[in-house]
C-alpha cells in the first residue's frame, strides 16, 4: 500500500505509528547500464501526524540490485540500503511534498528516496579484476 489515509488515522486517533510494506519500484529509477532491481523494495517507517494535518515520516528503504558489474560484466549483486525522510503538508509550501483529499501517496516521495541512495555502479566485489584484455598495451 502505497498511501497514507490521513482522514483515517485522524478518525482512529492514530497521529504516531510504524508503517512498513514491499513495493515495485519501476526499473527506470535505475541508471546503471545492465542492472536491475532483484527485489521489491521494503520500505519502512515511523510517521507523525501533527495537529495542521502535516505529516513526517522517516524510516529506511531497502531493496537488491542486480546485473553486470559495471567494471568486468561479470553478474553482480547488491544489496542496497537508504533513508527516507518526508515531511507531507496539505497544502502547497515550497519544497516539502504537498498532498490534498486527505490522502498522501507516497510513490514520489520513494521513488526520490530510492534514486538519492542508488549507487554509481555494480561491482562484483572488492577482488574485481576488471576487464583483462588479451592484446598488450602499450602502457
Ligand atoms: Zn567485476
């Protein structure tokens, strides 16, 4: 589930809690030629509901890459972790996230959060030999 129902948690009284589901993030957020996502991310947070109706939440998101590794194409995995930190405002104020009807969707706001922790590249580990040409170099 990817919203937070904010007229719902009003009603249950529910301003604080923990969140925490499985999302399929679309393989366009990955820019590294030849890899993609192995897994759903997991995503997980506390939220705070305030009294103007404002919303945070702030928790982690996770998921595993794979692919080729960016030096020698050998196949590489990897697991990623990052952190999300929102704050959603019913109302539109500069460069929070905004949100109307009483109902967050959180897919920008993860979607942000899984590209500001994707790395550069995949490796397939730290012994990468890299791609070993068989002509001589002149170097
Ligand atoms: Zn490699």
């Amino acid at each position: 589930m990817m919203i937070i129902d904010v007229r719902k948690l009003n009603a249950q009284k529910k301003y604080t809690g923990s969140m925490e589901f499985e999302y399929s993030a679309p393989q366009e957020l990955i820019e590294i030629p030849f890899v993609k996502f192995a897994s759903p991310i997991k995503v997980r947070f506390d939220y705070e509901l305030y009294e103007d109706d404002s919303l945070e939440i702030r928790g982690t998101i996770s998921y595993r890459l794979e692919g080729q590794c960016s030096r020698c194409l050998k196949d590489a995995t990897k697991e990623v972790e990052g952190e999300i930190d929102a704050y959603f405002q019913p109302f539109k104020n500069g460069e929070d996230y905004s949100y109307s009807g009483g109902v967050i969707d959180l897919t920008q706001a993860i979607n942000e959060a899984v590209m500001a922790s994707m790395p550069f590249t995949l490796s397939c580990g730290d012994d990468c030999q890299g791609i070993s040409f068989s002509s001589e170099t002149d170097n």
